[in-house]
C-alpha cells in the first residue's frame, strides 16, 4: 500500500519540521504538507500562523456547521479564529510578508539545488497554474524551510546541482527537510546535518544529485 | 450625494467592451457574486479582467470565462478551472501570471498614485524578465509599475449610502485596493445601512474610493474546500 | 481699523472660492483662510472634507464641552465627526490624496506664477516651519485653487512672472481666487475671468507682475 | 509569548545612544506620552528622531527636544517649537523636512519591505535635488527610498497581549505604519485587555508588528488648539 508508506512518510517530515517552530514565532505554512505542521506544535510552544488571504492567528478546521464561507486560508480550506486573531488585506498581509515580520515560511519544492534555488510553481508543457504568493514569501520571510519527498514517484533526485525548472527564487531556501535527511544550505553548499534512522550519510547521498557535506556533528533525526 | 443603485444591473451598466475591470475575492471569497452575473447578463465582449483568482468552473468569476467574455487575464493562480486549459491553448484568453504580493501591491499602487515601486519578489524568475533589477543596500529588487482598472467589482459585508464599507473576516482580501485602483468602483453589500451606523473607526473602505454601491438580491457564498475536524466524545 | 477691512477682503475671497464646490466633492482645505470656506458651502450641495490627518467627513467645531483630544483636522483644531465620517492612518490619507481621489485642494499662497507654480512653505533666511502635506497635496489634487490676498501687507504683486521663493509645485495651480479677481491659469497664461465689483482689469494688472489675459466673457465677482 | 511589559520605563529600557527613534502622533494628538516622558528618564542622547511634529515647547517631542536627547530629525512640519530655531541656528540639531505623504509612505515602505518608489510630490522643488527623477505615463516623480528605525515608540488606544491595537479617531495618524517600520516596536494603551476582546475585524495593527506593550500609567492628552463652536440659543 503504497499510499500508507507515502503518509508515513509525509508524516515524518511534518513532524521534524514542527520541531524547527520557536516560541513567539509568526509562521506561514504552505499549502498541502506544510499546512500539517500546524497539528504538531511541540509543547510550550505558541506559535501564530499567518495566512497570506489576509488574516494573523490561524484555527483548527471548524466543527460541522460551523464553518464559515468568509473564513478561509490560503488553500482555500474554511478554517476558524482563535482569541487575538486579525484580518487585514491582500495589500496588508503581503507587505507583512515583504517587509520581514514572518520569521518562518515552510513550503514545498519541485526541485531546491545547491545554492538554496527553488523551483516549486510551474513545470513547461503543463498548463501553468500560478505561482500565488510563493515567490513573495521565500524573497522574504526571515527562514525558509522547505519540506518534501526526499525524490520524486520514480526515485529521480530532487536536490540537485542546478534546478531544471523554472525557479520560484533564487538563493531563498534555508532548510530542507525531507524523509531522508535534514540539510542547511550554507554557502559552501548543501550541509547533511541529519540523517533518517538506519540510513547512513551515502544512502542520502545516492538520492541527491548536489553533493552533500557532512556535518561534524551529524545526528539522527528524532522526531 | 447619492451613490445607491437600485440593482446589481443598474450597477454595471455602461462597462463597455474592451473594458479592464477588476474583481474582488480570493478564491469564492468575497467575491462580487451579483455584479458577476449582472455583467455576465449585459454581454460585454472583450475584458481584460484583474483578479487574484479566476473562480472555479461553474461559479464565480468561472462564469465569466465559460460566458467567452475574456480576452486577457491578470492574476496569480488559477489552477481551478478547467476550461482554461482548453481556452489557453486555442489563444482565445491571454494570461498573465504574477506574484501573489506583487499584485496587491500593484493594484494598491495604482489607487495610490505610486507609479512604480522596488519589490525583491521575483527576482532571477521569468516574473524579472525584461523588467530593471536594482540593488538597494546590497539586495536586489524588481521595479513593478501601478496597475490600475477601469471599473472594480467589489464586494463588503456592510456599506453605507456614501460609500463606507466594511468586510467579514478572510471575505475583506483583494476588495479594498482594488476599490481605490478603478476610475468606477461598484461595490455590492450585503446590508445597506444609513451613514452614521457604520463606526468610523472601523470603516475600511472610505466613501470616497466608491462611485456606485448595490444591495446584492440573495448570496450563495459558496464553499470552496469545506474542511472539518471531528467534535471529541466527552 | 486695518484687521476690519482685512476680515472683510478675507471673507469675500472665502464666499467666492465656496462657488468652486460642487455637489459630491470630497475637498481638502488648507489651514487658515481655506478653512473657512468650509461655512460658505452653497445650498443643495453635498461636499465632504478630507483632513489629511487622516479623517473624511470633518464636521464643524465642537460645542463648548465636547471638544476631544483625539479628534482634530491637520491644523489641530478640534473638529467633529458627521455620519459616515471615516478615520484612516496617514499612509491611507496621502494614498487617496496622491491617488488623485480628492476632487478639489484649496490653499494659501505666498506666490503663484504664470505657469500656476506654487510658492507657500519657506521664506529663506527664516526658520523654515516644513511642508507638511502642502507638496503632496498640489501634487494630486484633481483641482488646486489658491485663495489669498492679491498683494503683500506692502503692497507688493504676489502673482509673478516667476516665483522668487523655493517653490511647492511646480505647474500645480488651476484657479487664482483673491479680493480682486478670479484668475485661471491656462497653457497660455494667466486669463483673468472675473474682476471685483467696482475695479477694471487694469486696476488688477496694475496690482499683478504676471501678464494677465482678459477673459472673452469677462465677468464681475458675484458671492 | 507575552509582549506586557509592567511599565513604560522597563519598556524603553536598552534604547542606545544613536538610536533612530521613530514616534507617533500628528501635533500632539496620538503621542505616547508615558514612553516619551521614560525616554527622557533614561538619559539616552543623540538620537535620531523621526515624528510628523516636534510637540511643542514643554509638552510632547518638545520636552525631548529641550533634553538635549535628539542630534538629528526628520518631519514634515516643526512650526510649533521656538527653542528649535536656536539649536538649528546653533547647529546642535540637524533638521530634515520632507513632504508629509512622502513621509508617511516612506515609513509605510520601510515596513512592507519596498526599498524605494516613485511619487509625484516635490517634483521641481528641493526636495526633488539630487534624487533621480523619472517619468511614466508623461507626468515626472521623484524615486524615494524606505524608512526605517530602530525603535518605535506608538500610542493605541486599545491593545491586547499579543500587541493587537486599536486607535481611537484622528489618533491614529502615524501610528500603524511606524509599528511596521522599526525593528522593535514599543506601544503604550490606555486599555490593556485580554485577547479576543479586540473583533479581529477592527483590528489596525496586528499584533505581528509590536514587540512590546504597555498599559500608561495616566495620560493627559493635551489640546493643542481648542476650537470651539457657540451654542445656538433655542
């Protein structure tokens, strides 16, 4: 059953991105993946997700018949508030994101290559969807962590030397953090800081066409 | 000063073809549902419509599409109708793809009467493409120009006869820019109320950027993704 | 009893710059004598005046007791509020006003030019007070009509063939209302359209450096 | 997190000498009162101040002025301040003037993350010397960039622990957009209150922009020009 190792797998990388959240944090989860980090805030954290349609203090799903048309994130999902929630404007939110009051943005990637280049909006001779607010948010956002399947559904790396793709930013990506391994793009290139357990650090290399530099204190991921 | 039209199409007439007419809303939300189907009923041709989404088939501004009444389209996602594809491919519909922030900004510039502004959104992507690039205390940063409409349909929960509105949660998003960025703005509400019973402290779009306000006949507010977590046993 | 005869000029110039009103204009008036012309405004028409502190719908002055300290128009002077008065920041207040929103800018002078370049915000060799929103307003005003008195106390043309004074705008001025005359600015020139009761064109040329035009349907000032 | 801080001495404390300090207020209406008056305590000097005003002689910026604190600041209108034309003649305090929008979007720049814009105020005057000067559309604007500050001293009305305000009427003015321009933004209430007592839809300021919070301790909210109107006899 593929699709169960595929939510295991998702749910991992969800997990150890949560452990990345600070106490006070102001965090834009992306939609899909990201937007399952919110379920695993660590104890005694408080964090406050923005979501770029314009509103600070993101709830849970609302209970049956309670959802609300006017209150949506940014997927489109009919979320609800929480006490000191605020609204605001398209024009508001993203001067929020562009001006650097969001300390993190997680989102997920196509590609992401050596220099921290992400590609993660369009791929040519598909009908092209939009980038939204993608490419406002890794310019600008203080950190950006990027969290997705270590390859793609046919195993093809997805870390790469140069990204193939048309880009969404260039330089922007801080983190990656997939099933497989942790890694800090730092400017000498692509750092493995962390490993799955019971993989080595050439299991992750044989999966990522960048080449990795070790950390001197490599750790396994502990979630 | 009275800016009260009786109906959603006393509101839109006039728009000629060719016309650039911006819409509020992200995704459903907030989107001007009567003045879309008002305009759709007048049959004007050839608009070069601004929104940040383009509705979904069958609703919202996804009507307009199926009414073959686009020429041209600037937003930053529309990966929810399908017929667009087909319409892209045909070259019936140009459109433009632009970074989410960059279009607010953009639209908020023009009512602002900023004709141009730096923004780091975009740069090294196509979005830079053609465009300047200039570095700002070591940093590099696109220049974008104000984009402005000729007409903007907008949608608030509550408007006065002067033209104050105030929106409802997430539903508030593109509406209020896009207001000050048309030579006609046309809002529809959902309560027409007398001046005076809106706070002003709380006003969020002032008369002034509003040239036509309509009572919308009844609101589907549709759903896009209706999204539930279980309520716990006690 | 000079301040006497002064009152007087300044009310006509206020009763004749209130005609310029139309019926939905949204109106910024600069402080001093432009503020008064804010109890002239012509029956039947409905104007709404936008305070550049960031208020539209600015209401007459409190009564004795019900004065607020977080209510004044941009010459903090306590005002009122009206029904459907809306309060915004000054960011919102000069994005309207530099969007072209307001309809009509009235304002003093200390010099106009024949091209309608405005001189009102420094004398040099005095302590220099600032712009305030002078620049912004002359700037994007849809309309800028002047009101001030046609010569200094001395006696001396204020409107010139160039202004001598640092200047607030350049090319800005439509209309020119002062005790003497109604003056609109044209690519051609100053065209003087109306005179005073009382007073030929000469009488105002002689009072003027610039060369005026005379209107082909001259009129005399009715207030 | 909890942004409270239980006086507005504690809240201003670790302001350095140099500081760009921006504060709020238009004349004296909006000011901060408490942190300007524990600004002065502290003995903090050659700042770098950015407000619309000065104050006024013995009441407002005008007691910061007379403290010797301020090496250099830029507004758009110090007509208030008589001891001002001293220290300028004196050369003890620099003064920038710059027209009161390009101001205000300067600061609102500064916090959304624009470097710089184009506008059409002080073209051909002073101000315009030695910035570039370009033209679209056939009309000339002058390129300004951001600005920012270190520090933002602001006055809301009502504030919640998360740093929500509120402003009440013409107290607004340059208050929101300098909580977004500084990198540590300090705000004084009159009404501290728990979250959720704020409708996120009047919200102003989210509280993403303030760091830290304080209710003060007693305001005198002084009127600067009390203009008063006669009652009609009945």
């Amino acid at each position: 059953m593929p699709s169960e190792i595929d939510a295991k797998k998702r749910e991992r990388i969800v997990r150890r991105a949560a452990l990345e959240l600070r106490d006070g944090f102001y965090v834009n989860l992306g939609i899909g993946m990201p937007t399952l980090v919110a379920n695993h805030v660590p104890p005694g954290i408080e964090v406050i997700l923005q979501s770029e349609n314009g509103m600070l203090g993101v709830g849970p799903y609302p209970f049956p018949g309670e959802e609300n048309p006017d209150l949506i994130n940014a997927g489109k999902e009919t979320v609800t508030e929480l006490p000191g929630s605020a609204y605001f404007s398209s024009a508001e939110s993203f001067a929020m994101i562009r001006g650097g009051h969001i300390n993190l943005s997680i989102l997920g990637a196509m590609e992401v290559d050596e220099e921290g280049t992400l590609a993660n909006w369009m791929v040519p001779g598909k009908v092209i969807k939009g980038m939204g607010g993608a490419m406002d948010l890794v310019a600008s956002a203080r950190r950006v962590i990027v969290t997705m399947e270590h390859t793609t559904r046919t195993g093809a790396p997805k870390i790469l030397h140069r990204c193939t793709l048309p880009i969404t930013g260039l330089r922007v990506v801080d983190t990656i953090i997939t099933e497989m391994a942790v890694i800090t793009v730092t400017p000498a290139g692509l750092r493995l800081d962390e490993v799955a357990p019971g993989l080595t650090p050439d299991d992750v290399q044989q999966a990522t066409e960048a080449r990795l530099l070790i950390s001197d204190n490599l750790q396994t991921i502990t979630i | 000063m009275n800016k009260v039209y009786a109906s959603a199409a006393e509101a839109v007439a006039g728009i000629p073809d060719g016309a650039t007419v911006m819409v509020g809303g992200f995704g459903l939300c907030g989107i001007p549902e009567n003045l879309i189907d008002a305009l759709i009923a007048t049959g004007v041709k050839n608009l070069r419509t601004i929104s940040n989404n383009l509705g979904i088939d069958g609703f919202g501004m996804g009507k307009m599409l199926e009414a073959g009444m686009i020429a041209a389209h600037t937003g930053s996602y529309v990966g929810e109708n399908r017929l667009l594809e087909s319409m892209v491919i045909a070259r019936t519909l140009e459109v433009t793809l632009i970074p989410q922030g960059t279009l607010a900004e953009r639209i908020r510039a023009a009512g602002a009467g900023i004709p141009a502004f730096f923004t780091p959104a975009g740069v090294g992507t196509v979005v830079a493409e053609g465009k300047e690039v200039r570095e700002f205390d070591g940093r590099s940063y696109v220049l974008e120009r104000a984009l402005p409409a000729d007409y903007a349909l907008i949608k608030a929960w509550r408007g006065d006869r002067l033209g104050n509105l105030v929106y409802r949660k997430t539903a508030r998003n593109f509406n209020p820019m896009m207001a000050a960025a048309a030579k006609v703005t046309i809002a529809e509400v959902e309560e027409l109320v007398e001046p005076g019973k809106i706070d002003p402290d709380h006003v969020i779009t002032p008369g002034i950027y509003v040239q036509r306000i309509v009572q919308g006949a009844k609101y589907e507010r549709r759903i896009e993704r209706r999204t539930l977590r279980e309520r716990q046993s006690a």
